[in-house]
C-alpha cells in the first residue's frame, strides 16, 4: 500500500474514528484503525462491536492494500503533524512509514485479517434532515440513564406518530421529548439506540449539513452521509409506556424569561446541597416566585423570578440540574413551568413550541 493524502484531512477524520475504537485490552484489534487504499480512495474503519464508522477520504493511490494500526498511536502522530500539506502512507512489511516534508515515522502494525467486519446494514431506508435528527437526539440524550443496567432506559427511543418523527429518553427522574415534523411517512418502527451510541453519533455528525439516510435492519441501525458510514447496535427491549405518567391537567402555571430562569438557576447552584436540591415556591395571588436553596457549609439563597402566575400556591422540592439540563433543548424566550401538587411531576414547555416536553420528578423530603 503506497498513498498520499492532504495532512489536514487526516487530521479530521483520523480523531474521528479513533474515538469509535474498543480500547479493549483483551482484544487489542479492537483499538486499531484499519486502512483501506483502493480506487481513488483512502477508507479508514473501526469498530468496538457496539459501534462501527467508516470514513472516506480523497487520496492519491500508487498501490492498493490493507493496513491496521494501533487506532491511539495513529491517532497521537498525525495531529502532532504540522508545516505541510500533504503524507505519504506506505505499507513495509510490518509496518506503516508516514512521510511528510519534516517527518519520517515507522509504526508497527497488526495482521490485517484479524479486523471485525462492519455490517453493511440492509432494510428499510429513510431520509431525514441531518440538521434536525440530530438536533433531536441532543434535545434528549442528557435525560438518558447512563448505567447500562436496565439498558431500555439507556437509550434514546425513536419512534413515528402521526406526522412526527419521536424522540424520547429518561432516567426514571426526568423524561424529554422532541418531535420533529416529517415530510412523509419515515417507516421507523420503534427503536432503541444505546446513549453511548446516540453521542458518538451526534458528535459525529454535527455541524453537518444535507440529508442523512437511515436503514434499518434487524439488530442494526446505518447513518450514511456522503463519506461517512456509520453503524449501530440497537437494543432489543421495550421502553417505558412513558404517556402513562405524563399528568393530564396542572393546577398552577409559572411563565418566565428563558434568560431570568438560567440566571435564577445559576445563583441557586452556589447554594444548593449535595443532592442539588432547590425548593419552588409560587404563590400566584401575592405575585411570588421564588427560588429557595441552603447549603449548610456555603449559606442561603431566595431568588425571585418575574412571571405571569396562575392558578394554586405550590412548595415542591427538585433537582436543579435536572431543571437546568432542558432549558438548552428550548429555543423559544419563554418558558412555561405545569405543576399539579408537590407529590407530582412539573413539566417545561417552551410557550411557543410544541415540539419539546420535558418532565421532571419531585424530590422526596
């Protein structure tokens, strides 16, 4: 194998894969990037068993082959690379030479025939606005359970309702939900994809612009974006029939400024407990809103908020970070607060948008 490729390239996509690499001790091929030169092409693949990646790049191709490389070491060199623009890869025996106008590294690499394959994943294709999917998974991935213990709920599930594409993620404390507007009909049929993995993907595709192509198969999931291949796992198990606890009327209403509930929520953090506790208290007739905190070695906090109030006085205690973490899924200048009684879920709404809910569950005493 013997191509040249443009240095700055490398260094976007070489990050990218290697982030997609197992780290697996046991299974050191695990941590390797494999290189595949052919036509007018450099492919670059990984895979931690969970998550596979292929991306392509633009290469000059004297000679085809096949190399795999420690995925951290491959990584570590070429974004050290500087002062030139392009590299040449060369396969000698053993090992991989990369040569630049001010560098000449050897690096020892793997037998190639030891590398997983990645599925080519086949099924039902869909079509989606890469900017909105993934602007939807980032509008609730925070509320996923990190713990891979009950992994239904670590996980984003996708499903379509009407003309909505659905997407939704909790961890049993909180719960969001975004829905975007589909074109035509998207023939998701209620999937579950790994947080871990619903991160890498929008990290992945981020910033990007266009349409991605979603297909389907049986166990797996392919984003495909003009050269990028991206495959997951998905999850066989049922989500939480969420719209059971989702409450069917409130009895008071708070209607803030998006940037006075941030500052509030800020001032509140310096206060708050171990358990990030911080108590609501509405009264509508008296035209209060306040925000109560206490730390024991810190100090007090009361934090009034301007608001149209409405409906019964309210005290209920919560996690303010949980509070916190949806205001940056809501794009509107106002938001409005849904209480029932302090035993009860509060739920936030961006006033003009209809298209994000986010549920939050009280703090025991």
């Amino acid at each position: 194998m013997k191509v040249e490729c443009v240095l700055e390239k490398l260094k976007e996509v070489v990050p990218q894969v290697d982030r997609v690499t197992g780290k697996n001790l046991a299974l050191p091929v695990l941590n390797a990037i494999l290189m595949v030169a052919s036509g007018k092409t450099l492919k670059f693949r990984a895979t931690n068993l969970d998550l596979g990646i292929e991306i392509e790049v633009p290469a000059k191709i004297d000679k085809e082959g096949v190399v795999l490389i420690p995925g951290g070491v491959l990584n570590s060199v070429i974004t050290s690379l500087y002062s030139s623009k392009n590299a040449i890869l060369e396969k000698h025996g053993p090992n991989l030479s990369i040569t630049t106008s001010h560098n000449k590294i050897l690096i020892k690499t793997y037998p190639e025939e030891d590398f997983p394959t990645i599925p080519v994943v086949s099924g039902e294709e869909m079509v989606f606005d890469v900017e909105k999917i993934i602007a939807a998974f980032r509008s609730v991935s925070y509320s996923a359970a990190l713990s891979d213990i009950k992994p239904e709920i670590s996980s984003v599930y996708v499903y379509e309702h009407g003309s909505d594409l659905v997407c939704v993620a909790t961890d049993s404390f909180r719960l969001a939900e975004k829905k975007i507007k589909l074109k035509k009909p998207s023939g998701i049929n209620n999937i579950l994809i790994p947080i871990r993995n619903i991160i890498e993907v929008v990290r992945i595709f981020d910033g990007k612009h266009g349409e991605v192509k979603l297909v389907m198969g049986k166990n797996q999931i392919a984003f495909s974006y003009e050269n990028i291949y991206l495959t997951s796992r998905v999850i066989d198990g049922a989500f939480p029939d969420y719209k059971q606890i989702l409450p069917k009327e409130h009895h008071t209403e708070a209607v803030v400024l998006k940037h006075d509930l941030i500052n509030a929520m800020r001032t509140a953090a310096i206060f708050s407990g171990k358990f990030n506790e911080l108590k609501i208290v509405i009264a509508p007739k008296q035209r209060k809103f306040e925000f109560h905190t206490k730390h024991p070695e810190v100090g007090e906090n009361v934090t009034t908020i301007e608001g149209a109030l409405s409906g019964d006085p309210i005290e209920a205690n919560f996690n303010y970070r949980y509070i916190f973490d949806s205001l940056q899924s809501i794009n509107d200048d106002s938001v409005a607060l849904y209480f029932t009684t302090e035993h009860k879920p509060l739920v936030i709404k961006g006033v003009k948008d209809a298209s994000f809910l986010y549920l939050v569950m009280p703090l025991n005493r």
